[in-house]
C-alpha cells in the first residue's frame, strides 16, 4: 500500500499558474489518501507548492536536502522532518530508500535527470518501486514518445517501458502504485 511518495518537480517561480493549481490539488489528494511526500525539501516552485498542500491538508512531508541548497536558503522551513546531505547522490538515494513510489510532475533538468535515474534502476534491477509521471497537459508526451522509439528500434523492452506510468490524475497514479509488480531483471548470458 502507498504510503509514502517520492516526487520529483521542478522548483523555478512563476509558473503558469495552472501548474500551481494541479501541484496543489494533488498534494491536497495525497493528504488526503493518507501518503505523505517525500521531496527535495524546497520551498519555491512546484516543490514548494506540493509540500505546502500536503501540510495544509494535514498530511506529512519529509524533505531532503543537499547542504549547498540548504545554505542557499533553498529549504522549507515548516516541513515535518528535514535531512540535510551532503550531495545530490546521497538526497536521490535517501529519496527513494524512504518512498514506496518514486513520480516526476513536471519539472526541468533536474527532475529529467531524477526520474530518469529511477527508470535505469528499474532496468538494472537496482530499483524495485514503481515510477510514475503526472502528464498534466501532455507534459511528457516528449519523453513517452521517445520512450517508444527506443522500444521499437529495440534498445530496451516493453517490459521495462510498460512499468513506466504516464498518468494524469492522481487516481491513476495512486492505483498503479498499489497494483504494481516490478519487471524481471535483466540478464545476459
């Protein structure tokens, strides 16, 4: 069962503000499904709107932090619990070793290059969680699509692409956790 969800997001200002309103409405969701967050312990953008949802609505948000961002005054202050670490390798780790479920809503590099991560663990057989992608808007249409392309030219399998879910709304994404069963392991002989 669901109970704690690793999201990644971007964490720029001034946003369209409909992606404001679809971070907070899925915190809010969240909460109210009883999953507390676990993120990368920001207070601006898309993460910072995410955390505030879900402690509006109750629920509980684990942050974790580098200290180079903490030092920047990047951190949230009114988080449940906050680790501060030394690197961004040891946040992505700890992220995933406390979420049941790893998800990227929309984002920039930064959340490309998380989830991305959990998708080659997946394939390694270093990760065994599923991961997700909130496809507000057809955000990640791209990376589905590309995604596919590697499938058909045959660069990885359908089983490692079918264990990736693109959703758009929090249902979806809260089903698919619950439900999921992690692809075999790869082998080579």
């Amino acid at each position: 069962m669901l109970q704690r969800l690793a999201v990644y997001c971007g964490a720029r200002a001034d946003l369209d503000p409909s992606y404001t309103s679809m971070a907070t409405d899925f915190g809010h969701q969240m909460a109210e499904h009883g999953v507390s967050l676990v993120y990368g312990g920001g207070r601006f953008g898309l993460m910072g709107t995410v955390a505030n949802a879900v402690l509006e609505a109750g629920g509980e948000v684990c942050g974790v932090i580098t200290e180079e961002l903490a030092d920047r005054g990047a951190g949230h202050p009114g988080l449940t619990s906050l680790e501060i670490v030394d690197n961004m390798d040891i946040r992505k780790n700890r992220m995933m070793e406390l979420a049941d479920g790893l998800l990227a809503l929309p984002g920039g590099l930064g959340t490309l290059e998380e989830v991305s991560e959990a998708f080659s663990w997946t394939v390694l057989g270093d990760n065994a969680k599923p991961v997700a992608l909130y496809n507000y808007h057809g955000f990640y249409q791209p990376l589905k699509d590309l995604l596919h392309q590697m499938e058909t030219t045959g660069f990885t399998e359908h089983s490692f692409i079918n264990a990736i879910k693109f959703a758009t709304n929090f249902d979806e994404v809260y089903h698919f956790m619950n439900h999921y069963q992690a692809p075999h392991i790869r082998t080579y002989r």
